[in-house]
C-alpha cells in the first residue's frame, strides 16, 4: 500500500467517466472540502489476503499523520498512478472502505473520493514541512518512510502566525490578506511579478507539478543533467555546465573578498550528538542527512555555520576585530528536500552555496553591517544580469523588532527604491529575527530565493562564541548569515528561466556574455577557409575570449543554425567576400542583426563587455568535430 498525504486548504474533485468496469455507482457532481488531509491511495498486489492488516496499519499512520497537523477532516483519494503494481479493483475498493470505516470510528471527518473514475480536481497544499509526506506500507505491518528525523522549526513552521504587508519606498504601509484566492488591501496591476511573490508565499505551496522549462535548457545546452546513479537532486556538470558553475562561483568570490570576508574551508559532516549542533539542528528548518560512521552518528551540513561557529568559538576575538567576516564556498551543502520539491536545478539535495557570516558587537552594529551587505548582494546578483525587473525584494522579522525598527526597514525599503514584501511573525521561533530575501519568480509563477541575509541572536550563545568588549567583559556577537547569491545550481536555474521567459516575450534566449562557453564561433562556408579561420582564431582567443571553429562539412547556413540552438553570441562567418575585404559578417544573437567588423573591432567590443568579469578558457575542443556529444 502506497499512500501520499497532503495537508491542504481544500481539495475539489469532479468524477468524469469510468476508468474500470467496476467503477462504482456515484453522481457525477463536484465535491469540494476544505482545511484536509487529502490521502492519494494505491493498493497493491502484494496487500491481497492481507487486507485487514493493511487497513489497519494504514488507517493508524492516517490519523498519527492527521493529528500531527491537526486536520479534521480526511479525504481518501484513489491513485493507482502511486503503484506499479496494484491490486484488483475488488481488492482495492475493500480496503479503502476498510480505511474510511476505521478512520470513522477514530471521529474524522471523512471523505472517499469515488474509485474507478477519471477524475477532474484542484488542490491547494498548505506547503508547511509537515504538509507533504509519503508512506509504504508493507503487507508485514512494517511503514516505511516514517522514520525520518524532522527539526521542531520545520514541525513548527507551518504553525507560526503571520501578517503580511506591502512597503512602498514612501513609507506607506498596506495590510493585505487572501480570501478566496485573491489578495486584497493592495493594487498589483503595475508589478504582477510581486503579485506572484505575494500569492506564493501567502499560499506556501512548494510542489512542483509541470516541468520547469530551464530542464529543457540545461539538457539542451549540455550545460547540467539528472544523475541516475545518485539520489534524486544530485547532478551531473558537463564541462559547459562546470564552466558556467566555476565562473559564477569565481564572480562570487572576488565580490566578497573586496567586501573583506576571509575565506575559509571547514568540514562537511558533523557529529549529530554534539550539544551545540543537536540543539542547533532544532532551530533550523531543513532536513538532513544522517550517517552512521563506525565512531558516531554523523549529518552532512547544509550550510556553513558550523565549521564557522566552532572555529570562532576557539578564537581569542576583540572588539577591534568586528565586524569580524568569514566566509566559505561549500562545495557543497546539503538538504534532504521533499520529493515533490525536487525540480531541476531550482531545489537540490546537494549544491554549491556561498556562505558568508559577519560577526558584530550588537544589533545596531548589525544593522549598519547589514546595509553594507545589502549592496553587496546588490552588486553581485546585477553582474549576473539580474536587474530589478527580474527580482523581487522581500523582508521578513519579527514583530517586536519590526515594531522597534520600522525607520530602518523603511530605509531598506527606500533603498531598494520599489514595493516590497513584509512578513512580521508574532513571535520570533527561528535563531533570528530579521531575514531580508531577493527573489526570483520564475515561469511556472514559483518564487526562489537567491540572496538572503538574516540577523541571528542565537548561536553566539549556543556555540560559546566570545569577543572581549571595550570594558573586558566577555560578550556574545550578534551573528549576520548572508549567501550573497543563493546555491550556485540556483543562480543557473534562474538565469535559464528568465532566458525562457525573454525568449516567450520574443527575445532571443542568451547567457550574460561572460559566462558563455563560446563567446563567439568561426564559421568558415567551406574547408578551403579552415586555416584562415583557425588563424582568427588564434588571434581572437590569444584575447582572453572563448572562441571556436565550427570544421565540420556542413552548410554555412546548418552551421549557423546549430550555432544558434547553443545561443552562442557572436558567430563568424568566413568566405570570398570576407576574405577579400578583410571585413567579417558578426551575427549578434541577441538583436539577430548582421554587422560587418574587422577582427580588432571584434575583440574590442567583446573585451569591452566582459570587463571586470572573471575568465576561463574554452571547456572543450577549439574544433567540433573533436568534440564528444554528451546528451544525445
């Protein structure tokens, strides 16, 4: 028995017509319930002679599940789609029958959905850690899937209270709520991307149910591809994909080493006993992967703060030294992200996160810290070609220090020179109390945070940090936690929806001009024209540019066109023409005109554009035909 429950606002379903014979006899309306647990159900082969155990195991891990979230009401959803192997249609009616008369008897609310039917639904998931959960249950007795070890901020997140309010760089606040799918209190129609920030979070619904275009990009462009041979959200990088990945993580590093931060490395697993994480672990919302060594009970981090935290504890520190900036490159980090999650480069088990903490005398140290970090992320998210049009600035704090501080966060606001989002908890539960977002809304209208920085008044505490004080007292730093562009994998994930998303409006897809594995390719009309072509090449690339030469014998025009599909920026064409007048025809991608230029103007107007970009040579062979193809 399969069974997938979802803690929902409502579900609604409609029977259309009769998948099986033995579908039963129901009236084809639509039924529609709200605050659910909706339970996708398949009964399997191996459940027959087995009933009675199967609903009663089954109908116990309903209710333990239903109490967790507190939800009344249940609806048992037939879903043979969960199961490779199901039952008869005979067998599957008596247990879930079974398993709607017992859950009765236990006082829910329940709901059978009609068996045998197409069906037409909605549903609407709450998206709390706690609202999407999977369970097998075995013909022996035995539940699978319910051992995981789940932190009490993620049981208690979908439980915090919040109020949500729209900050215009004026000041002006709007209070706005949901009621039946509309948000009321302010006027989106000049900014519909908030408007999807807004819904999104207001809604929290995290499942991804289509695929995002970028998986077609990534595939496509031999950038990035899924790997069968680990656990779902881990990746493999093509050397266009490692090229793109090394660049921006490179672009990252140098912003923040300007910024002052010193680069460290810490490990990437952690004793699971030791006082400080354990309680640590409490706090923050992410599940992890747990290990058992033959010493210990290890997890792998999902961010830096460990390694950091233990390394500063063990530092003699003055109030000299602060703001006091340490950061890491993880490579990597990681999530035990729910399946339904997992989509692409959006959300990952594994990736690569810059993590950058700032330790400060107190909070109004912080404050002014954090407004140099806010330009920070500013600088580095606009090198990526995200402008404000792309992203979406959000703040969320808790109430007592949103009450204390609404000059500071206005000023915020004022700075970012657009409306922004507020969430205000009604009491602080996580490790801080401030947490400012840059979000990126994609096509498929779900939002991503890329850079976040948060004010921590915890973990100083919790790990023993210290820094002696102007009076030589020994005092706790109040702690600033900031990745300055989001996971790396993410940053690639956003720039291939907003290339779909340019491409839908009419534009030509294209990467930022730096981290295109060709900057620009040769096209010779025939071979009599390769050593020319590989002369230019010669020249161009001795220019710190990525250039390549399209050898094969195919047309000019195939050679262009295949150009085109890579989104390569400049292509070259080399024949008669070019050759007598020392002039060569550049294709621009991006505004798909035809230029005449000679090689110097070609190299200046490509320097030019990747000035202050970090560089790194051609992934693969000057040549095509010497190259392999990696996603056929």
């Amino acid at each position: 028995m399969k069974i997938l429950l979802l803690h929902s606002d409502f579900i609604e379903w409609e029977p259309k017509k009769k998948a099986i014979k033995q579908a039963e006899k129901v009236e084809k309306k639509v039924s529609s319930i709200d605050e659910v647990l909706v339970v996708f159900s398949a009964v399997e082969k191996t459940d027959e002679g087995k009933e009675r155990v199967i609903i009663n195991k089954t109908s116990k891990e309903i209710a333990k599940v239903a109490n967790e979230v507190k939800a009344k009401n249940v609806v048992v959803y037939p879903y043979v789609h969960l199961s490779t192997n199901p039952s008869s249609p005979s067998a599957a009616l008596k247990v879930l029958k079974g398993i709607e008369k017992d859950l009765k008897e236990m006082k829910f609310d329940v709901y059978r959905a009609p068996f045998g039917y197409y069906k037409r639904f909605k549903i609407s998931v709450k998206g709390h850690p706690l609202s999407e959960l999977s369970r097998e249950i075995l013909p022996e007795g035995e539940v699978r899937g319910e051992k995981e070890e789940v932190s009490e901020a993620l049981k208690k997140e979908g439980t915090l209270k919040s109020k949500w309010i729209i900050v215009e760089p004026s000041g002006r606040e709007h209070k706005i709520s949901m009621k039946s799918g509309k948000i009321l209190g302010y006027n989106f129609s000049k900014n519909s991307k908030l408007d999807k920030l807004v819904r999104y979070e207001m809604v929290k619904s995290r499942l991804v149910k289509e695929e995002p275009p970028h998986i077609k990009f990534m595939r496509k462009l031999e950038l990035v591809d899924y790997e069968p041979g680990s656990d779902p959200g881990n990746f493999r990088f093509f050397p266009k994909g490692k090229l793109v990945k090394s660049l921006i993580e490179e672009w990252v590093n140098n912003n923040i080493s300007e910024y002052g931060a010193m680069e460290v490395e810490t490990p990437i697993m952690y004793d699971f006993e030791h006082p400080c994480m354990k309680n640590y672990l409490h706090r923050f919302p992410a599940r992890q992967y747990i290990i058992e060594t033959p010493e210990k009970r290890v997890f792998l981090r999902f961010s830096a703060c460990f390694g950091q935290f233990l390394m500063l504890r063990d530092s003699s520190i003055s109030y000299r030294n602060l703001p006091l900036r340490l950061y890491e490159m993880t490579r990597y980090s990681f999530r035990v992200e729910q399946h339904g999650e997992l989509a692409g480069l959006r959300r990952l088990r594994s990736f690569t996160m810059p993590d950058c903490h700032a330790f400060c005398r107190d909070v109004e140290q912080a404050k002014d810290e954090m407004l140099v970090r806010f330009g920070v992320a500013n600088q580095i998210l606009k090198g990526l070609d995200f402008n404000s049009k792309d992203i979406e600035f959000s703040i969320r704090v808790v109430k007592d220090f949103y009450d204390e501080n609404k000059s500071y966060l206005k000023k915020l606001v004022k700075l970012w020179g657009r409306p922004v989002m507020i969430e205000i908890w009604d009491k602080k539960f996580f490790y801080f109390i401030l947490k400012l977002e840059w979000n990126f809304v994609d096509a498929l209208e779900k939002a991503s945070c890329l850079s976040t920085d948060q004010v921590d008044v915890e973990n100083a505490e919790r790990y023993g940090i210290r820094f002696t004080d102007k009076d030589n007292k020994k005092k706790h730093p109040v702690i600033l936690h900031m990745s300055p562009s989001g996971s790396i994998e993410r940053v690639i994930y956003a720039l291939l929806e907003k290339a779909y998303m340019e491409n839908k409006a009419g534009k030509n897809p294209v990467l930022p001009l730096w981290l295109s594995p060709t900057q620009a390719r040769i096209c010779p009309v025939s071979d009599k024209f390769l050593p020319m072509a590989n002369k230019i090449a010669d020249e161009i690339g001795k220019e710190s540019i990525r250039v390549d030469v399209d050898d094969r014998v195919e047309s000019v025009g195939k050679k262009i066109r295949d150009a085109e599909v890579e989104w390569i920026p400049y292509i070259i064409v080399i024949g008669n023409k070019e050759k007598r007048s020392g002039k060569l025809a550049v294709r621009f991608r991006e505004s798909g005109k035809v230029k005449p230029m000679s090689v110097k103007q070609i190299i200046k107007h490509i320097v030019d554009k990747t000035e202050g970009f970090p560089y790194k040579p051609l992934p693969l062979a000057r040549e095509m035909t010497k190259r392999p193809v990696f996603v056929g």
